[in-house]
C-alpha cells in the first residue's frame, strides 16, 4: 500500500512499519516491540546512506568452503558496471571446471564481447570469460595463480582481484558454488548514521534501525560460550574499545577462558583472548582478520551486523543468545525440571532432594554440553545453606571484584564458600580459587566506626591474612568481620538473613548468591 505525505516507511532489523510522519525513535520501538534493552544504543542508517553502493569496490563471496572478498579495479570499465548490475544474478552458481591455474563459476549470459586472445593473468586476478567465445556460456574465473590462456575475455580482461580469503580459492572444487554476494560498505566513512540512546530522535522516511544483534554460539567452544553467557547476563554488550577492525568488551578481563576453537574471524566472530595482554575480552569482528593462536572463536552474529559496526565507545548493545543460557543454579528441582524437560533435557537430581532443596552444582557444568548430552546432573543443598548477600561495588570496587572472582561469581550466579573457623560470634572463610596470587586487596571502604552485624569483610594487604573473608553476627567497634583492626578490614557488602549462619559448622560449605541474580529462566522467554 503506497504511503501518504503524512506517513513515514521505515525498516526496524529488516522488518517495514509505517508511521506517521514526525515519529520518533521512542515511537517505532513502541510500535515494532523490537528486542531493546533500556539504555542501550540503537542504529540508524539513513536512506542516503544506503544508495552510496554505486561507490562501493569490494564485495564479499560466501562459499561452503569460506568467503573471499574481492576488490574491483575500475568500476566505470565495462566490466565493473556488469558486475556491479548483475552481481547478484551470479548467486547459485557451482564451479563449471576447475584447474591448477583457475576455477570458474557458472555458465550465465553475460553481455560481454568475448576475444579470441591469449591473456596473461596472474594469481587472484578475476575477470569474465565465455566458454567457446559464446557470451551465453559465461564465467566468473577466479585464477590461482600465474599463467596464460585463451578465455574469450571481454577487452578490459581483468576486473577485479582477490584481496582477503585467498586460500579459499585452492580449497574450492567441483562440488561448491556461490552462496551469497555482498558489498562491503565502508561503514566509517558514511556521513549518514547515527548510534544513539536519544528515543526523541525524529524518524526520516526509508531510515533502516538496528536495535538488538543476536549471536550463535559455537559448540567447539562450551566454556567460551558460558564466557559469554556470563559477560551479557544483562542482556547487553559494553561497548569498551572501538577500532575499524572490532569492538571489545572488558567486563570479564583477567578471568580466564581456554583456548577451544581455531577459526578465521569473519565479519561478526566473536572471539576471546585466552593468554597474555587482555585475557578473558571479548572481541567482536567488524572487518575479517586472521585466525589467532591467542583468539578462540565462541560464535557468529547472525543478525544485527549494521550496529556492531555502527557503535560507538561508552556504549552498550542489546544481545540475543542462541542458544539460551540454561540457568539452574539458585533454583529448585521443581523450578528447573519442567523447563529442561521442554527443551528435550533430562534432569537426574544428586544431594538434597527435600522440598527445600537449591541447586549449587551441575554437570555438565556449560548450556552446550546439557544440550549436547540431553542431559543434566543437578546437585542441591538446603536452602539454609544458600546464603544471599547484597554488595557494595560502589563503595569498594576493587575488594568486590576480588570477592566474585574468588567464588567466580563473575561466571556462575552461585559461588562456594568453605567454612574455615568458627568462634564466638564470628565465622571466617577461605576461598576454594587461589586469586591472592594475582589480586591485590588495597584498603578501602575501611570502617572508622561501628562494623554491623552481618556485614562481609576482606582482610586487605594491610595485615598478614590478606583475602580471609568474616562475618560476625554482633555490631562491633573494634574490630571487623575477620577479625582484624578497622584499617585492615574492607566491608563489601552484606549478608541478607546472617541468622542462617547459625546452623553451619566448621568444614561446611555455604553457598552465595547475590541479591540481584535469583532469577530462572522460564521457557516462554526462551522462545
């Protein structure tokens, strides 16, 4: 239905809407319902923009074997105007014949004037060539490397080169074909564009809006996949390092993820560092690069690609998972069963099976190896013995990274924590994961008054037991939760109900979660 002069059209992720005319970005999000995170930034490509492909000079060709791009010589000779016409009629085509000098995709009608001279060509030139000088039996040649032949090549010969993926051209046989063509737009160069969180941004008719990137995990790379899980628990992605080539998030900087799949980083791979500088970023790809000896690729975005290279730093960027994150820690049998069992997922229940029962452990520890497996083993406690804290990153930033590191509550929304001595009123702990060695506790958020009963302390760098973590269930306004004097405790937060520490002895094991993260991921939202 043609649209009037008081309407707009515009695109949400590739979906049309029409509105009427002076919408703003607030108003399409309302009406379209797209997938949004509050305060996160969203795309706009304006119409301009995107007719600037007569400009572009490098496509993308996607084969079952990997892409290769390609850059065109001269786009005003003949044949860059064919191919920048017809590019996309070339889709589909399987190789025709392949040498050790060339392969060629096709045939096609072409309207070229074939010669009946010999060319010279040299490794990764690409040009047309009619089979028996019939521009109804065309090519796309693609040589491999140096040598002569009789192509029945227009006059302008070669049109363009291969410039990225070109050992995908000796990989390529008989059996594959053109899977996709794309241009590749020089997204830092468009004037027209726009990341923004402004919703009042008014709407111009033919605008194209990204709000949300969605990502496909790998299943060569479960435990970078569960890295990932962790790092958009919120459902965004933090924007903390721009560059032409990628964007970074440095949430999970310095906890460790293992080297798990070697593969070439496209456009939208996601990958993560695993040693040296960086460990544990997450990296992803706006331009292809090289597979890394230091890079383990964890997935692919499979929609949304136009704001990966649309953001901008300070940002953050609504992320969908496929496939869900399973989440059982912190919850019940009874809340877990019945969402693994629509999703094809047998739960075998270990430790505590009472009606109290919470669930701290499970094996297969990571959502691609349950799903692998069909198949879980939870293992829970009493819920007397999950204990919830609220803490106070603000206050104490760096103890509090210290203390979810410790009990890798930067991955995992439940963490375990060893009781190591009980006395009087006071209970202290050590933790199982060894962070001391490479964590430093300066003093911080160190009271001067009265410590409460129930609150968390660290003993910091200031005295010998540095990293022992107490509570006492008394105020006190001499000494901390450890034990220690004021200036060598940090306080990093608090225990909800500290009472429940009543029932535990010495050699147990307490399980924490925070306040903000008991939540379980019900099946209507997986859909």
């Amino acid at each position: 239905m043609p649209i009037t002069s008081n309407e707009i059209s515009v695109e949400v992720n590739g979906q049309g809407y029409i509105l009427p005319a002076g919408s703003t970005l607030g108003d399409v999000l309302k009406v379209s319902r797209a997938p949004h995170i509050a305060g996160a930034a969203v795309g706009i490509l304006k119409k301009a923009a995107e007719k600037r492909t007569e400009e572009v000079t490098e496509y993308a060709i996607n084969t079952p074997k990997g892409e290769l791009r390609i850059e065109i010589k001269d786009p005003e000779s003949s044949s860059g105007k064919l191919w920048a016409e017809h590019y996309k009629e070339y889709e589909g085509k399987s190789i025709h014949w392949a040498s050790p000098e060339a392969v060629a995709f096709g045939p096609f009608e072409a309207d070229i004037k074939p010669s009946r001279e010999t060319g010279s060509f040299e490794a990764f030139d690409v040009l047309f060539g009619a089979g028996g000088f019939d521009s109804h039996n065309t090519h796309l040649i693609l040589s491999r490397r140096r040598h002569t032949a009789e192509y029945g090549a227009p006059a302008d010969g070669v049109f363009a080169t291969v410039v990225t993926g070109r050992k995908i051209i000796f990989k390529l046989s008989r059996e594959d074909s053109i899977l996709s063509i794309d241009p590749v737009i020089e997204w830092e160069q468009l004037a027209e564009k726009t990341c923004t969180t402004d919703l009042s941004v008014p709407l111009e008719d033919e605008d194209s809006i990204f709000t949300y990137f969605e990502v496909e995990l790998s299943r060569n790379a479960p435990v970078g996949a569960e890295h990932f899980y962790a790092l958009t628990r919120e459902g965004t992605f933090n924007v903390d390092v721009v560059t032409s080539s990628f964007i970074s998030d440095d949430i999970l900087r310095e906890v460790p993820v293992p080297y798990e799949n070697f593969e070439a980083r496209r456009e939208g791979t996601i990958s993560m560092r695993t040693v040296g500088y960086g460990t544990g970023r997450t990296y992803i790809s706006r331009e292809e690069r090289p597979s890394s000896l230091v890079h383990s690729v964890v997935g692919q975005v499979t929609k949304g690609l136009e704001l990966i290279k649309l953001a901008e730093k300070g940002q953050k960027l609504s992320v969908e998972s496929l496939p869900p994150q399973i989440i059982l820690l912190g919850h019940s049998f009874e809340e877990a069963e019945p969402v693994l069992s629509s999703i094809g997922v047998e739960l075998i229940r270990d430790g505590y099976t009472g009606k109290d029962s919470v669930i701290v452990r499970q094996d297969p520890p990571t959502t691609l190896e349950i799903l692998g497996e069909a198949k879980v083993t939870a293992y829970a406690v009493s819920r007397a013995k999950l204990i919830e804290v609220e803490l106070y990153p603000e206050r104490a930033p760096k103890s509090v990274d210290f203390f979810r590191h410790s009990l890798e509550l930067k991955t995992k929304t439940v963490g375990k924590l060893p009781v190591h001595m009980i006395y009087d009123d006071t209970y202290l702990f050590k933790t199982e994961e060894k962070v001391v060695k490479y964590k430093e506790v300066l003093p911080e958020n160190t009271p001067t008054g009265k410590v409460l009963a129930g609150e968390i302390g660290i003993t910091n760098q200031a005295a010998k037991r540095m990293g022992t973590i107490g509570v006492r269930l008394v105020d006190d306004d001499l000494f901390g939760p450890t034990g220690e004097k004021l200036s060598s405790t940090n306080i990093i937060g608090r225990i909800v109900e500290p009472e429940r520490l009543k029932e535990i002895k010495e050699g147990d094991s307490i399980y924490i979660i925070e306040a903000a993260r008991r939540r379980i991921d019900d099946q209507e939202n997986r859909e």
